[in-house]
C-alpha cells in the first residue's frame, strides 16, 4: 500500500443473507476534525497512517467517505437488557464500514460508531457526543495495554456539529475496531425466530472466522459454545484482577470472539467494595463488581439456549439431549473461572502456585481492603513493592499509598507465605510488577480529560492521558499524579451510557 492509497476492504460479514443487517451508509457531518489516530494499530491492519490522517482518511473516519470495497451495514441482534428480553435491537448508532486482514493473518471490523441513524435507532439520532467518544478511546486502549482482550480505537474525530442531549454538546465519531462484532444477542434474535437456518449459518461464519478447530469436531456447535464459555471465563477474571467494572453487561454487549465492548458507564474501582456500582442506569447494582463471573454465567446459559436447536447433530438427537450437553457445558463455567483467576492472584500476591490456604490469606486481604477503603490498584502495587524489600527501587508509591497499621498481621501472615514459596525475590517482585499495574484510567482523570475537550476543545490531556496508560506497569516519578486516587472534591461517583 502506498501512503496515499486506502487500505483494502474484505466484507465476509456482507456476504451473509440481508436479514443480518441493513445495508446502511454513514451520515455526513459538517466539519470534521482529527482528534487522534492510533498509528501502532493502523499499521498493524495494514492501514497507511499517512492515509489516515489525509482529508480522505478524515473524511472515512467521519462518515462523509466510504472507500472503494467497502460495504457499510448496521447490523441486527436483540438481548437482555438489565435481565429483560428486548427482541429487536441492532446498531442503532453504528455502521460497520467492512473487514480488514491484520498483519497476524487476522480479520478485523473496523466500524464507526456515532456515525448516524440507522433502521435500529430507536428514536435516536444515531450521533456521539465527544465525551463518550473521549472515555472509550481511554478506556478500551487502556484495557488493550493490560493486555485484556478487548475493542480497540483507530481514530476518533470532532463532526464541526452540535449533539443535544439535556442541552448542547460537540459531536464526534469514533472509529471502533474488533475482531469482530457479533454478540450473544445476534443468536438470541435469530432463536427468538425460530430461525434455525440463520443459526446454523452464523455458527459456520463463527466457527470459520474464531473457532476453526471446532470445525473438526464431531459437533462443531457444542465445540464452539465451549471454546466461548472458556474466552469469557478468562476474560472476566482479568477484569476482576484489575477492578473493572463495566457496568451494563447485557447480553448484546458480550462478544462471542471474547473481547470487552462497550466502555459507556464502565469505571474502574478505587476503594475496594464488591458491591461498587457506577452506572447511572444500574439502580439495582445487577452489574457490580463482585456480580460479574455471575451475571457471565447468566448471559451464556442464554446463549446455549439460543443454540439448542442447532447443538447435536446426531440424527438420534432431540430436544432433551441437547438440553443436557448445553448444561454440562455452562456447568463448566464456574471452574473455568475459577482456575483462570486463581492462576491471576497467584500472580498478583506473588506465588509460584495457587492453593487453598493462598485462597483465605487472598480473602482475608479483601476483607481488610473493604474495611480500610484501600485502592485496590495502589495496595497490590504497594504489595509487589515490598516482595522485595531487599531491592533499590528507584520510585515507590509509598508517598501516595502505605498500608495502615491493620495490615500488619495480614502483611506478617503474607510474608510468612513467600518465605516457604521457590521463587526468588528478585524472581517475585518481577512477577507481581508484571501483574499489578500503577496506572489504571481513573474516573476524575478521564472526566478532566472529557471536561478539557468539551468545554475548551483541548485535547493536550485526553493525549497525555493515553500516553500514560500505554506503560501501566512503569512508574515514572514524574507521572505520579495519574496514579492517585480521586480527592474528595474530585471523585466521580455516575458514569453515563452517552446515548
């Protein structure tokens, strides 16, 4: 490719029958602008940066553009939302603007979201705000430095037009990238049909585009609905290892290729508290933290639900067999969960191996976290500190966060534990720098970084605000301010969908 040349689409999703999606372009906007592009990722898609950032490249981020070979589309699915049944939703602000292959040999959408109406609004007007645009630049290349498998940002731009809400705000578009975007919701609205050949033909798509070795199986569905119960296991247990809270985990917000989408009313905990909610919209706490493996669970039962009519192929099959095969593998969830964060807290509190008695100390810290308020991300930081207290660590947080003297017996008991652990301490303290970040996308900085834009159009923090979360296990001194916890006057207690 060329600097000058736009990247080259590949459109498999276009390819299925039309009542997938709705052909739909993306609505032009006035004036757009370039907030920022992600270059790393750009290359890695094969996309020139120099492309990205020209007029045509501005012009494709906002929706005025559609290169050639490139099919536009919303897509259709339904879901749970908040645990009720809603049999039509779809993207009702997005387009997906078609498919790009990535350096890895990987497929990857590349949508843009806030891009107008679409058949699936809703009433809406299908446009962003900057502010959500903003977060879930922040948030999700955030995620993506934590490694947790995740959507990635592109680009993002202003439209040069106002979006009102409860009054009026800039607008902008987000350029979204994900390996691909069908949910569980997707199966849902097609079962709710009894459309059980959309079933089978998106299940061949998933299977070819995620799950190939499913395909040489003797029931390639059940194969492909295990290897989705495994990815979302894992993926929850990272989020539980860093404090993440997403805040609306309806099930047209799970994906079935295992990455986090939709970084609307999520935050990430300060102050320890399993019960801890942001979402302006979760009045009941269905999504808090310490929910989440559960409310997992939930969304994949309805998942193998959807595939019970597609799920054994055997001709002797019937309805009750599906039933059981679906039920051993949800069963399987809770140990899959299970093992993967536990292999995460091995890590985090500085063990070579997991077991039972590392499970209570590991508990009896949580216990006295909640107690004591103590930031979750600044208490295992402080821990992985002093796993080596031998070392000459250059810059320590300890001038922002120490423990209170009702750690010392639980910090004896720990200490107690390492000295009967293989590992070095050297060994160790690498281990646990490695799984314990300093740097995480809180809340007040994120809003002053949304404040800033909004209200100014200044972009110069929201930059230095990513940059930083690029390196969250590297402690700069100079940077020590982005790992404080929020003052009082400073805390942001709602986070918002911004639809």
């Amino acid at each position: 490719m060329t600097p000058s040349s736009s990247p080259e689409f590949d459109n498999s999703y276009a390819e299925l029958p039309e009542r997938f999606y709705s052909k739909q372009a993306p609505t032009s906007v006035a004036n757009p602008d370039l907030i920022r592009i992600n270059t790393k990722l750009a290359k890695q898609l094969n996309i020139s940066p120099e492309w990205l950032t020209s007029p045509e490249g501005i012009a494709t981020m906002a929706g005025n553009h559609v290169p050639a070979g490139a099919q536009s589309l919303a897509a259709v699915y339904a879901g749970h939302q908040f645990g009720g049944w809603n049999p039509q939703l779809g993207d009702g602000r997005a387009v997906l603007l078609g498919e790009l292959m990535a350096r890895d040999g990987i497929r990857y959408d590349w949508q843009l979201k806030g891009s107008g109406r679409t058949p699936y609004s809703r009433g809406g007007d299908g446009k962003s705000p900057l502010g959500p645009v903003i977060r879930e630049y922040i948030l999700c290349e955030a995620m993506a430095a934590l490694n947790i498998p995740t959507t990635r940002a592109l680009g993002a731009v202003t439209t040069g037009e106002m979006v009102f809400r409860d009054q009026g705000l800039p607008g902008a578009v987000f350029s979204r990238v994900a390996q691909s975007h069908i949910r569980v919701g997707t199966m849902q609205f097609f079962a709710a049909r009894r459309d059980t050949e959309a079933l089978q033909i998106l299940s061949d798509y998933l299977i070819a585009r995620h799950f190939p070795a499913a395909a040489q199986t003797s029931k390639p569905v059940l194969s492909m609905l295990n290897a989705i119960i495994d990815r979302q296991a894992k993926l929850i247990a990272q989020w539980q290892s860093v404090g993440f809270i997403h805040g609306v985990m309806n099930t047209d917000n799970m994906l079935l290729c295992g990455e986090t989408i939709d970084y609307g009313p999520c935050a990430f905990m300060e102050s320890f508290d399993p019960a801890t909610v942001f979402s302006s919209i979760d009045h009941n706490g269905r999504y808090a933290y310490g929910n989440q493996p559960a409310i997992a669970h939930w969304n994949l039962m309805q998942l193998a639900q959807a595939l019970l009519p597609i799920l054994d192929p055997s001709p002797e099959a019937d309805e009750n067999t599906a039933v059981a095969i679906a039920q051993a593998a949800i069963d399987g969830f809770q140990n899959l969960f299970l093992v993967a964060y536990q292999d995460i807290i091995k890590d985090k509190l500085g063990v070579s191996s997991f077991t039972a008695d590392d499970d209570s100390l590991y508990q009896d810290l949580l216990i006295l976290m909640k107690k004591e308020r103590a930031d979750f991300t600044l208490c295992f930081r402080r821990l992985s500190e002093l796993a080596n207290e031998g070392a000459c660590i250059n810059t320590s947080i300890r001038e922002i966060f120490e423990f209170s003297d009702a750690f010392t017996p639980w910090l004896q008991q720990w200490r107690q534990r390492l000295s009967d652990d293989p590992q070095t301490a050297e060994q160790r303290q690498a281990q646990m720098f490695k799984a314990n970040p300093v740097f995480i996308p809180r809340n007040h900085l994120v809003q002053e970084a949304i404040t800033a834009a909004e209200r100014n159009g200044d972009f110069s923090f929201f930059n230095q605000l990513v940059e930083v979360l690029a390196k969250p296990h590297d402690l700069d001194p100079q940077k020590l301010r982005y790992a404080m916890p929020a003052k009082s006057n400073e805390q942001v207690l709602q986070t918002f969908c911004g639809t």
